[in-house]
C-alpha cells in the first residue's frame, strides 16, 4: 500500500509530466517587449524574437539578485 510521500510523489510526477506535454505543445513565442521592462532601453531584435522582456544587463542583474538572496 502506498504512503503520503509515494502519493504526493506520484501526483507531483504527473503535474510535471502535464506541463511538459503543454510546453511542448504550444511552440508558438510570443514576440518579446520592444523596449526593456527595466531600463526601457531598446530591446535588441534577436531577443525580440524569442520573446524577452527584458535586456541582457537588467537580465543579468536580475539573475544575479536572486543568486545573492537565494541563499537568505
């Protein structure tokens, strides 16, 4: 018989496994800002196309803030 960590386990399994097929599905990006959501710089075309909101220095500072306060 199962216990409440193979149910939980089993159940969390399938939530990713549903996600994954949606992903998959939809293929479709979305185009991205024109201009960053941070600075409001132009955003460069290429990550236009691949549906970035954001530029590459406010992405990298962003990153960056969470590795400083993921380990809080």
């Amino acid at each position: 018989m199962a216990d409440e960590a193979d149910i939980a386990n089993a159940y969390i399994a399938r939530a990713i496994e549903l996600e994954l097929h949606k992903r998959q599905q939809n293929t479709e990006v979305k185009e991205g800002a024109r201009f960053c959501k941070e600075c409001g710089e132009a955003m460069l075309p290429a990550r236009r196309k691949l549906g970035f909101q954001l530029c590459i220095e406010c992405a990298e500072e962003t990153e960056r803030r969470k590795a400083l306060f993921a380990n809080n």
